[in-house]
C-alpha cells in the first residue's frame, strides 16, 4: 500500500494542473481548426484515359487511347502505359463483340420480351467491366501501385453529351 500513495499523489498534481490549462484556453479567443491543419499537398488531377473506339455499349468503348498522356512524363514509362493500355483493349476487343451480338438481338425481340432480351447485354456488359477492373487491379499490383499511381475504371459524363461513358483514370 505504501508504494501506491506516492503515485496517487503525483496522479492529483498532474490532475490539477491540466485543469489549470483547460481554464486558460476557454477564457482565449476560440480557434478556428481548419486554419491551425496543415494543408495537404495539392493532389494532382487524374488523368481520365478517354474510349477512342467507334462502338459503345452500355457507356463502355471498345477501345481506350493508347496515346501517353504529357501529364505523366517522368512518372510511368510510355512503353508501361502503352503496354497496360493495350492490355485493356484486349479484354475488350475480346469480350465487346459478343455483347453487340447480344444487344441486337435483345433490341429485335424487345417489343416480344417486354425488355427482358436485354438482360444478356446487361450482364455481359457487367461481366466485361469486372474483368477490366480485376486487369486494372492485376496492372497497378504489379506496377503502378510501387509509383504511388492508381488506375482504376470510372464513370463519368460525356463532354458532347449527357450520356455516361466509362473512362479509365490513373
């Protein structure tokens, strides 16, 4: 017991004396946090890589443009985002005739079907935006995520239109 009285003691002291302190900072003038927060550093804009193919399905192009953006020079080789890039078309130019295929169809027999021949293109087109993502994902383990860069495929409005397109950002 002898050991635990001089603790107590020093618990009081320290005790009293923060609440000394939190006497002074209420009679201060109130401080605004958001101007005592460092400011983060000015995070650059993401880089959308645009569809540059000639058919869309569901707001999905059938090819993205393998053209290297001037915004990432010095942060990924041209040859790594050319190589990545066409990785995506693959995927794409793989599964987007299909889904085409599929569309014509569901649009020819919508008025029979009341819109249920469009769910094969909705699902396909699902299925083809997933493996875009786990591609992206496979891309930024293996190399963008050491660079301190992210792809990944968003949705976004269309600078002509008011339809979505999917873009792939980096």
């Amino acid at each position: 017991m002898s050991v635990l009285l001089p603790n107590m003691a020093d618990f009081d002291t320290i005790y009293e004396l923060e609440e000394e302190e939190e006497e002074e900072e209420e009679e201060s003038e109130p401080v605004v946090r958001s101007q005592e927060l460092p400011r983060p550093r000015d995070a650059p804009d993401p880089v959308a890589v645009r569809g540059a193919g000639h058919i869309t399905v569901f707001g999905l192009s059938n090819k993205f443009d393998t053209e290297f953006p001037s915004v990432l020079t010095g942060k990924v080789a041209p040859e790594e985002f050319k190589t990545s890039i066409s990785r995506v078309n693959a995927c794409l130019r793989k599964n987007l005739p299909v889904n085409v295929k599929w569309l014509l169809c569901g649009c020819l027999c919508c008025c029979c079907t009341l819109g249920c021949s469009l769910w094969p293109v909705v699902c396909l087109n699902k299925r083809t935006r997933r493996s875009i993502q786990k591609l992206l994902e496979w891309e930024n383990n293996r190399l963008y995520h050491k660079l301190g860069l992210h792809w990944k495929l968003s949705k976004r409005k269309c600078e002509t239109s008011n339809m979505m397109e999917y873009v792939s950002i980096l």
